[in-house]
C-alpha cells in the first residue's frame, strides 16, 4: 500500500506538528513500509490461532518478598528539616 504526501500532511494536521518536505517524504516511505509488512501479515491464515494476552509465556512475574530492615527513625529525623515529639513538623496546610 503506497501512502501520498496528502495523507502524511493529513495525519500531521491532526497531530498538529509541521513537517519539512524532507519529513514528509521520510515518513511517506515509513508508512508505506508498514503498512506493506502489515499487509503481509493479513494474508496469513490464522484460523485455529489462539489469541494471545502476552507476546511470551511469562504471566504474572514477580520477585520474592524479603522484609529488611530499615534506617533507624531517630536517623530519618535527624535528616528533616523540622521535626518535633518524634514526627515530622511541617507547615500547617488547612485552616
């Protein structure tokens, strides 16, 4: 399938970009060439093909959990700019 500048400008109008002519005729080219590779995929027979949910067989990959410990509070504190009674104090947003 062979894309017209008049389609690339469409498509640049409606997403509001400009493009040079050298542009135009890089993307014309793009385009086509995907739009032929996709066409060659529709001419393959996929009756009988499950569809799939990932492009792998991998679902739902996970790390284990490990519980570590933390900085110490005092420490974290200490790093603030304000703190007060063991909490950090920060400016009072609601009235």
């Amino acid at each position: 399938m062979d894309i017209g500048i008049k389609q690339i400008e469409q498509v640049a109008r409606l997403s509001r970009i400009k493009l040079t002519d050298e542009e135009k005729g890089f993307f014309r080219e793009q385009l086509t060439d995907i739009l032929s590779y996709v066409e060659k995929l529709n001419e393959l027979d996929t009756d009988g093909v499950q569809p799939m949910a990932y492009a792998t067989s991998l679902k739902n990959v996970f790390r284990e959990d490990h519980q570590e410990s933390s900085f110490p509070r005092q420490q974290i504190l200490e790093l603030s700019p304000s703190s007060a009674n063991g909490f950090f104090k920060v400016p009072k947003v609601l009235e």
